[in-house]
C-alpha cells in the first residue's frame, strides 16, 4: 500500500496533489484552438437541442459539483438548471419529461440513489448524460450520453479529485451545450477555454504557497469543536463542501452557509473564537458582491468570530478585516471554485491528520454506496 500511495502520507494527500492532473486530463482531447469538442458527443446533438430545462442529479460531494456548474450552465445555454439530491428526486413525483436533460454525476458510477434515479428519469422520457469517473461503470451503462471526467482512480473514501474534475466536465458540457444551441458567442466560449486550460497550474500553484500555512492552521485548530464556512455565488457551494470534507474527515460539526443569508439566522451561532472560512468573491468581477462579503466578514468579527479569508490574490480590501487570508490566483467568473476548494480540502486532510485520524478510511462511510 505504501507504493501505491507513491510517498504520499495517505491516497488523500496524493489524490489532492493530483487535483491539476485531474482538471488537464478531463480537458485533454476536448478543447482546441478555444473550442469544445467532445467526441463522446458526436451526432448527440438532438439531447441537447430539443429541451426546456436541465437538472442535475447527484449524492454527497459529486451534488455540490453541480450546484456549481449550476451557475456557468444557466449562462451559457440560457437553460434552467435544477440541482437535486438524487434520493430527494424520485419521491416527489418531479415534473419532467422529453424537454428534460437529466445529468447525473458520480464518481464511482454505482451510487444506488443517483442510479435509480436516473432509471426512473428515462422511463418517463427525460434525456440521460452521465459524468462519471469509472470508466464502463453501471450509471453511464444506463444513459443516453456519457462525459468521463478523467480524474484517476480515486482511493480515499471523501472525494477530493474527482470533484475538481467533476466541475471541468460540466463546464465541458455546458460550452458544448451553449455552442450546440447557438447560446453563447464563440470569442466567449473561447475566454472560457482558456480559464479552464489556466485552471492545473493555479491550483498547482496554490499548493505549493499555501499549503503548508493550511496544514499550519490546521494545526493549531485540532481541539476545534464546530467550523462555519460562508460563501456566495459559486462560493456558496464551496462553503457547503467545505463543511461536509471536515465532517467527512475530522468528525467536528461544521455547516456552510450562504453569506446572504447570515442575518436571516446562522449568525446566532457566532460566539468569541468561532472559527469562520469567509470564500471572498472577486471584487473585479462584482464590486457589490465583494462589498455584501466584507460587510458579512465584518459582521461576524464584531460578534468575536476568527476569520480566515480565501481571498484573490491583489484583493486589499479583505486584509484589515480578516483574521489570516488565504490568497488564490486570479480567475475569470464562474472558475473560483476550482481554485477556493483546494486549500479547503487540505484543511479538512490537515485537521483529521492533527486529530490522529485515518483520512482514507472514516468511519462509518464508504467510498460507493451501493444500497438505497
Ligand atoms: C459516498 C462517498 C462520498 C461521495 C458520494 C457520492 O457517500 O462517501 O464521498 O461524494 O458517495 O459518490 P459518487 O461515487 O456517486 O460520486
């Protein structure tokens, strides 16, 4: 096993280390001269051109990659985009039909909740993509059009690679699905591709400057009993998945929120010592976004809560307010996530590790749930 970990502490320490592989391989073979081509999508076309509405089905950390790609997908093809846990989806009687494109997303590709769910979508019609990481996997088996992300093999129970490639498939699919459609302007398009052929080396990037300062953190945090995490936008996912890798891995009650929703009521939490991981959105991109996250960062620390920021790099404004800031490189709109998820993944891997934990084995989870 020790081989197999290739020097690595644990699969989770190589697998976030492989998280640039796992975004350059799932673009490789569909991007050129900033244009989309997915060949596993050649002669599809009729999937995407004859719907109304898309929704996302999906369980666990796969589910928050597509409340992501929720937002680029909606701006790219101008196609509403429901993101539902796929047991939730079923017993609901959900409104869909042959104007559906049913996405599905796992890792594994043997889910039993994102399984049936997607053989209940097609017996009523729906159109079926799979995003999938395995390759000849049960669930791509069962849909009409299959994107493989191509992360590698994945051996540590919580998903951390997986989920990066996870995001760079369904932005695939959404260029591909906005071109198909004639929704999105090719010079557009291609600004996209060039932000997702950026992505490996940032990433690569962040882990070289900022992870030994997480692990730091992470560190002196060990006796930790709850961690909160805001965001907003495409941030607010990443709040969420934040949460679930440190109850995932290090057992500590942790909950994402939605900035905007703070005063609404999660600010009752906020006592002295609180720790916070504030995601700041770019203020280049959104001036009055950026402004609503410093103003939330300042009302938490008025309450006595400890914030750390995952902030751009060249963002002044968040320096005075914050407790400690983690600084990712500069990304065009919609891409942040790729970038503000890394140091969140080594936090949870740092905070487990401090607690003597094993990483890649927590207790009571298994990495493919093949019951419902
Ligand atoms: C399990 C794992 C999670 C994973 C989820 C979905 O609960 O513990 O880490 O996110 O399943 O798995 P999938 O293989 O469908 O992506």
């Amino acid at each position: 096993a020790a081989a197999e970990k290739g020097g690595w502490s644990s699969f989770m320490a190589k697998e976030v280390s492989e998280e640039p592989d796992a975004v350059a391989n799932t673009l490789r073979g569909r991007v050129r001269d900033g244009e989309v081509v997915i060949p596993e999508l050649d002669g599809l076309d009729d999937l995407f051109l004859g719907i109304s509405r898309i929704i996302v089905i999906a369980c666990g950390t796969a589910a928050y990659a597509g409340q992501v790609g929720k937002y680029a997908i909606e701006q790219w093809t101008r196609i509403p985009v429901d993101v539902e846990l796929a047991h939730e989806f079923r017993y609901r009687d959900p409104v869909i039909g042959t104007d559906t494109l049913v996405v599905s997303i796992s890792q594994s590709g043997e889910t039993m909740d994102t399984l049936m769910a997607v053989k209940y979508a097609r017996e009523r019609g729906a159109k079926t993509l799979s995003i999938c990481n395995t390759q000849g996997a049960t669930i791509p088996r069962e849909s009409d059009a299959i994107v493989y992300t191509h992360a590698g093999p994945e051996v540590a129970v919580a998903s951390t690679k997986a989920f990066v490639a996870q995001i760079t498939a369904l932005y695939l699919m959404g260029l591909h699905i906005g071109r198909v459609r004639g929704a999105i302007a090719p010079a557009d398009a291609a600004d996209h591709v060039r932000e997702l052929e950026a992505i490996p080396g940032k990433i690569a990037q962040i882990l070289e400057r900022e992870q030994p300062r997480v692990e730091q953190f992470a560190h002196w945090m060990a006796d930790t009993r709850s961690v909160l995490f805001l965001g907003r936008h495409v941030g607010y996912p990443i709040a969420l998945e934040g949460a679930l890798k440190l109850k995932e891995l290090a057992y500590i009650h942790a909950e994402g929120f939605a900035a905007g929703e703070l005063k609404h009521g999660p600010i009752a939490l906020i006592e002295p010592g609180q720790p916070v991981f504030v995601i700041v959105p770019s203020p280049r991109k959104s001036a009055e976004m950026h402004k609503k996250v410093i103003s939330s960062i300042e009302e938490i620390r008025a309450r006595g809560a400890r914030v750390i920021a995952i902030a751009e790099e060249g963002d002044a404004a968040v320096l005075p307010k914050a407790d400690e800031v983690l600084r990712i490189p500069l990304a065009g709109p919609f891409f942040e996530p790729l970038l503000a998820v890394v140091p969140l993944h080594i936090f949870a891997m740092g905070l487990a590790t401090a607690k003597g934990l094993d990483v890649d084995q927590p207790r009571n989870l298994a990495k493919s749930v093949t019951v419902e």
